[in-house]
C-alpha cells in the first residue's frame, strides 16, 4: 500500500516561505496570486493489507517524526 502525507503549517504561523514565492511569482507577472502556501508531501510504501491499521500506523509516524505537531497539521491519504 501507498500513503501520502500532506503536511502543512498551522492557520496563524507564519509562513516566509509561502510569501516569498507569492511575491515571485507576483514578480513574474502572475498578479492574480494573492498567498501561497509552502509545506511538503511524504510519500511511504508500505507493507499491510489493511487500510485502517495502516492509517493508524502512519498518523502514529506523523506524531512522532513525520510533522511537528505545534505548528504542523498533516493529513493522510492511504492508496490501495
């Protein structure tokens, strides 16, 4: 099975670097840009055939390596 993992920053961090590509890209003459949002995506092989137990074992990677979880939310999408 495959799960992705989308981690980004929490509503309310600040995030430098999500604006200094809105303001690149506003540079670059796409003024229709008006934030943009910098996080990243994990993407684990893994060897389980239940759906449920995987999601249970990548939200515990998350909690303790995956995310940090003060500023960091994270969702997960598990593929079959």
């Amino acid at each position: 099975m495959k799960a992705l993992v989308f981690v980004g920053l929490k509503p309310g961090v600040l995030d430098p670097q999500g604006r200094a590509i809105a303001r690149s890209l506003n540079d670059l003459g796409f003024d229709e840009v008006t934030n943009a949002f910098q996080g990243k995506v994990i993407e684990l092989d893994i060897e389980a055939n239940d759906p449920e137990v995987v999601k249970g074992r990548v939200t515990e990677m998350c909690e303790k390596l995956l995310a940090n979880t003060v500023i960091e939310s994270y969702r997960i999408e598990i593929q079959a």
